[in-house]
C-alpha cells in the first residue's frame, strides 16, 4: 500500500516539473525573438549595404571609382553618414582622401551622436587596418599625408602605442630623407670643386705649354742668329779694276800665254724676296755653277741652302745675270766649274 502511494506521489511532482520546464523556454524563446527584432536585426540592417559584410570590413573593389564627397558633411542625418561611411570602406577609402573617407564620417558621427556602438566598433576594429596604411604612407615618403593620417588616428584613440610607433618611423623616414638630399647636396658640391680644379690644371697645363714653346722658338731663333754670325762674311764682289788687277798679277810665264781661273767683272747683287724681307727672314744659298768661255753663266744648281727653297731662285737668278772674264789656260778662254755662296742679310738689302 505504502508503495503504490509514493508511485503516485512522484509521478505529481513529475507532472507538476513540466509546465515549469515549459513555461521558462518560452520565456528565454520570447525573449530571443524580441531581442533578434528589436536589437540585432537593426543593427545588421544598419551595417549590411549592397555587398551585405561589416562596416569594418574592407572590400576591394577592383577598378570602382570613388564616389565624390558629400556638399554638406554637418547637414547628413546619422544614418547617411554611416552610409557614407561604409560606401567608402567598400571603397578602401578609409583614412584618405582627406574630406572622403571613412574615418573622418564615422568621428562625424560620433561628434553628433557619441554613444553611437556602431561608429565606435567600426573605429575600433578599423585602427589597425587603418594602422598599417599610414605606415605604407610613410614608406613612400608622402610625410604631410602620413601627419594627417596619424592625427585622425589621434582622434579615435589618442594613447594608443601604435601612433608612437608611426611618430617615431615618420620621423626616422624624415630624418633619412633629408641625410640623403644633404648627401646628394655634397656629392654635387665636390663634383662642382672637382670640375673647377680639372679646368684650373687644364688652363695651367696649356699655359705651360704655350710658354714651353715660345721659350723653344726664341731660343732656336737665337740659335740661328749665333750660327748666322759665326758663318764667313758677305762675299763682296770684287770691282772690275780690281779684277783686271788680278789678271794682270796671274799671268803665267809659260810660252807666254795667261793661265787663269774665271773672274766676275759685274757685281753679284741678289734680289731680297719679298716673302723673307716681310718675314725678317736671312739665310744663304751655296750654288755650283759653270762660266763659259764666252763668260756667260750656265748650269746652275743650288748645293745647300739655309733656310731651303727661300733664297735659291733669287741666288740663280743673280748668277745668270753676272758677268764673268772666263778661265785662262796658256792664253786660251776655256769652260770652267766654280761653287760661290751668296749671303742674305736685311742689313744689306735695306
């Protein structure tokens, strides 16, 4: 008996357990719906635009342009601004261009609205996305973008390590930029002496020796005149008394007849050229010559000369027009062979 009753007192309680159990799931069921319509679905729906992902999510949108910037930022309701806002995240627009991008509409929001969740976690789990292109900023050295970029950052959250990790690179690339624009400076500063001084050892290289060789000329042309002076004076022709004195003291004994070599009885006077006399230019020519019998003069030819091919026509010519007393051999005029050297001296031509 006392058995059947404790069966039929659990299988009560049993019953009486159910409709709890039932009663607190519906409880938590109602609950979630509520939550779902009330909280979350609003939140997705603010957050889902055409590509559907969160607003800190960046999507890359190949070659899709930006859209140009809002006229009134200050005059767009919260949700246009977070509109805005995810249009440039799906853009990659997040920190730049200055004015258009997703960091500065979501502080815009937050200015009119600061206990906006979504802005907030969009700022939030965007920073270190946002973090890295400052950094790319840096690399390539566009340095008043870069102290844009950091000081949005700033805003969002002021003592964050990384904006004292992106100071210090900025202001190392800073520092690097301009250690290399001082090297170039001073690299084209000694390029710059190095050419002067090339051009200076170049105009003293030349000085030298333009003086080299005027020093050269003047002493070969003392030479010349030292040489000029040792050589044996001017032949003076002899006049014709004297030539008539000379054959008178020649004449041989034998059988009576005169033996005797050719005499001049005309004066050998050169013609100065007139390329020498404008060149200050003296010289002599040595000239082999035959006196005939008849005492005409022929077969001449120039044997030496100083300076060559200046004085020889005027030397043959001179020759051809002297006149000579021909050679003497026992009383009879005969052929004879004679070497003469006739000086050119500006003296005597003037």
């Amino acid at each position: 008996m006392d058995t059947r009753n404790n069966r039929h007192a659990h299988s009560l309680a049993r019953g009486a357990i159910k409709p709890v159990i039932i009663a607190v799931l519906a409880v938590v069921a109602g609950l979630a719906i509520v939550s779902w319509f009330l909280i979350i679905k609003p939140h997705e729906d603010l957050m889902s635009t055409d590509s559907g992902g969160h607003p800190s999510t960046p999507v890359n949108v190949g070659q899709q342009q930006a859209a140009a910037p809002p006229v009134n930022v200050d005059a767009l309701s919260i949700n246009e601004l977070l509109s805005e806002a995810r249009k440039a995240m799906n853009e990659q627009r997040v920190l730049a261009p200055a004015g258009n991008n997703a960091f500065e509409f979501y502080l815009k929001v937050l200015q009119k609205q600061p206990g906006n969740q979504v802005a907030a976690d969009a700022l939030r789990e965007t920073f270190p996305f946002a973090a890295s292109n400052v950094e790319q900023v840096i690399n390539q050295r566009e340095f008043d973008e870069a102290d844009r970029e950091i000081n949005l950052l700033a805003k969002v959250d002021p003592t964050n390590y990384t904006l004292t990790i992106l100071r210090s690179k900025l202001d190392a690339q800073r520092k690097t930029l301009d250690e290399e624009q001082q090297k170039q400076l001073d690299q084209q500063h000694q390029a710059e002496l190095a050419a002067q001084k090339a051009a200076a050892d170049k105009a003293a290289a030349e000085k030298a020796l333009a003086d080299k060789a005027a020093a050269d000329k003047a002493a070969q042309q003392q030479a010349v005149a030292a040489q000029q002076k040792a050589q044996a004076p001017q032949t003076r022709q002899a006049s014709p008394a004297a030539a008539t004195n000379q054959v008178a003291s020649s004449n041989a004994s034998a059988g009576g007849g005169e033996t005797r070599d050719a005499i001049p009885i005309s004066t050998i006077s050169p013609r100065y050229p007139a390329t020498a006399l404008r060149n200050n230019q003296e010289g002599w020519v040595d000239v082999q010559y035959t006196v005939n019998a008849d005492g005409s003069v022929s077969n001449i030819s120039v044997t030496s000369a100083e300076p060559r091919h200046v004085f020889d026509n005027a030397a043959i010519d001179a020759l051809r027009r002297a006149k000579f007393s021909p050679a003497m051999r026992n009383g009879t005029a005969i052929a004879s062979q004679q070497q003469k050297r006739i000086e050119f001296r500006l003296s005597a031509s003037q």
